[in-house]
C-alpha cells in the first residue's frame, strides 16, 4: 500500500506555535522528528522540526521563530511521552538547539528490537510492517536549509510523524502486554543521560592508540582535546583541523619543532600553515606534565582466550534473548562482551556503565557474570 496524502501545517511564527501547544496540552504521546543538516559543520544545523499529536503533522520552522521556550517545556513534560525513531543524532540536535533532551522518551526501533521484530529496523521498514504503507524516499539528501521548503519536502517530513504516532500506539500495546514498556524507557532515559554527559574522551577511540607508551598517549588524549575544542570553535568537522591519523602520527613522535613536525604526519598545506603553531604549543604543554598526570593505558585488543570467551559470552546471551522473546543485539554490543571478560579477568572494581543498570542488570549482566565465573575463567584455573 502506498501513502497517502499527509495532513500537515507549517509553523513559522512565535505566535502559531504557541496556539499548537496550547490546543494539545493534554497528549499523553507526540512524536518527534527532527530535519537538519551537516556537511560542512561540526554541529547539526537544526532545519526542521515535525510534531504530531493526532492526525496532523506540524513542521516547526526553527529559522522563523524565535522563542523556544515552549518546545523546551514540551519536550521535557513528564506526563507527554516523546516518540522518536532511532533519535542519536535528533538528540545531538536538541543538546545544541534547546539544550535540553526529550523525557520521557520512547524509542520506536529499540521497542520493536525488544519486541523481537528485529533489530537496526528502519522507519520506512517499520511502517511497512506496521501499517502496511510504503513510504516514499525520494526527499532523504533534500536540502532542508533552503527556503521556501517544497511541497514535497514537506510531505515527507510530515510522514515521519504522523505515521510514527501510529507505529507508537501499536508497540506500546505490545510492549505493555510484555511488561516492557518500562525497558524501552529506562533505554531512552539512558541515551539522553549519555547525550548530556557527552561522549567518551576521543582519544579512546583512536585505533592503534593502545600501542602508545604513556607520554605519547598523554599527548594523544592533549592533540584530540584541543582539536575538539579548535572544532568546536570554529564549527567545523574535526577532520577539517587535523585527522586522527595525523593525531596519532604527531603523539608517536612528538615533535619538538616545525621541521620535526612535517616529518612526524603529512598533514594539508593549508593545517600546517594555521595549526603548526598551535600543535607544538600543545605538545610543548604536554612534555611539562609528570609522568603522573599520564592517562591509563588503553586495553590491547583481546586475545584468543579473551575472544572465545567473548564468542561464548555471545551464544549465552543468545539463549537469554530467546528466553526474554528480545533480539540478541538489543542486550549488548560487542564492546560490551569485551568489556565484561576483562572485568572478570581483571577485578576491575571500575563502576558498571549506565546502560548495565536496572532491567539489564537483573536479566543480562549478572547472569553473564555467573557465567564467566562458572565457565570461563573456572576452566582455565583463574
């Protein structure tokens, strides 16, 4: 079945905007979609937002109003569920325009995940097994910016709502009659909780970095942090100051000098004549710190004892998910798997991750635990 024609409005003044949360005050759902764009920025240029009580799509234009304050309050309201559709970047994206996220939030792919109507579901996907309606694409790398927005484009946005709503009601009945609607939004609360606390320290994720002896990580972790905040300053993607390689090639050789430094990574013409400076400044910072103020060395990728403990991990867990009717892939990623047999290898005493709380503790980490305790380690005499 095809979609139909959307009912929408555009909204495009304080005062429209006003009368639209007044008139549906009393919602216990609206869902949420989010236009922006990002090519050349460091943070998501907000285009478009789209919110759907009932039948009627209202696309927000955020480049026409001014005052926010109400789409803050709504977004916030603890008795109005917030539906969105695998909100990662949507989240970025009220972080940096409202400075607040959505609470309490109901994501519709992690319920159907949950559901065990498969994992990573698209929207487009979702509505097809839903409401047996093929959504059109043709408006997916539109330019959002530019304005007048078309008629076209604004059908599509309206589709990502309206049809969301409908997505909502039914996974919510399935998920109240599983008793998981309190798991999908103890997993919403937790991705708003690791959006307002921000990502890990980029050098973490720097491949190889786990090779770098400790003032050579120290000035990785010092490199990264100033390219996030040169990024950030400028509003620019971190690869437009310097790359990651060049991040890594620069603190495994710490250059002392220009000539050193052209010779330690190949980077652009255009980042040595603006950053060169900058870069040494940096370093020459760094060779000041004691060997104290080094960051802990990052872990070695797993060995084969580790991996097959991972891979063992994996297939327990595969048989946790068939017994709680989950997808296997909503319970963990791989990291996770990693993360836990060096935890029990180690005795880390290191606080578990949010995400290894509440309904996830009960139901998957603690009898993954048992389980290295009682087959893993126990085997090899640890």
């Amino acid at each position: 079945m095809s979609a139909g024609m959307p009912n929408w409005e555009l909204v495009e003044d304080d005062a429209t905007l006003q009368r639209v949360l007044q008139d549906n005050a009393g919602a216990a759902a609206v869902a949420v979609d989010t236009e922006f764009m990002r090519r050349n920025t460091f943070y998501p240029q907000i285009a478009l937002l789209q919110l759907c009580f009932g039948d009627t799509a209202w696309l927000v234009d955020p480049l026409a109003i001014s005052d926010t304050s109400g789409l803050a309050a709504l977004l916030t309201d603890p008795s109005v569920v917030k539906v969105l559709h695998s909100p990662s970047e949507d989240l970025e994206v009220f972080n940096k325009w409202l400075g607040v996220q959505p609470d309490p939030l109901f994501d519709t792919q992690r319920a159907a995940a949950l559901l065990d109507r498969g994992f990573g579901l698209g929207y487009r996907a979702l509505v097809a097994a839903v409401c047996d309606v093929d959504l059109p694409k043709d408006e997916t790398r539109s330019d959002w910016l530019q304005r007048p927005l078309t008629e076209a484009q604004c059908h599509y946005a309206a589709q990502d709502v309206l049809y969301l709503l409908a997505v909502y009601h039914e996974l919510q009945a399935a998920c109240e009659a599983a008793g998981k609607v309190d798991w999908v939004l103890a997993d919403g609360a937790d991705a708003t909780a690791a959006q307002q606390a921000g990502p890990e320290p980029y050098y973490t994720r720097i491949k190889s970095g786990w090779k770098l002896n400790p003032r050579q990580l120290g000035a990785l972790a010092a490199l990264c942090q100033w390219r996030e905040d040169t990024a950030r300053e400028r509003d620019k993607p971190r690869s437009w100051i310097i790359t990651d390689q060049d991040c890594l090639q620069i603190a495994r050789a710490l250059p002392r000098d220009r000539a050193q430094l052209r010779a330690a990574a190949e980077l652009q013409p255009a980042a040595q004549r603006r950053y060169a400076d900058a870069i040494l400044e940096v370093l020459g910072q760094h060779a000041e710190q004691p060997d104290s103020a080094m960051p802990a060395p990052l872990p070695a990728p797993p060995g084969g004892r580790e991996r097959d403990l991972a891979k063992r991990l994996k297939g327990k867990a595969r048989a946790l998910a068939a017994e709680l009717e989950v997808a296997p892939e909503i319970l963990l990623n791989s990291r996770d798997y990693d993360a836990l047999v060096r935890r029990a290898g180690n005795g880390e005493g290191t606080p578990m991750p949010r995400h290894w709380q509440g309904w996830r503790r009960e139901r998957v980490i603690d009898p993954l635990v048992r389980f290295l305790a009682e087959h893993g380690f126990k085997e090899s005499g640890a």
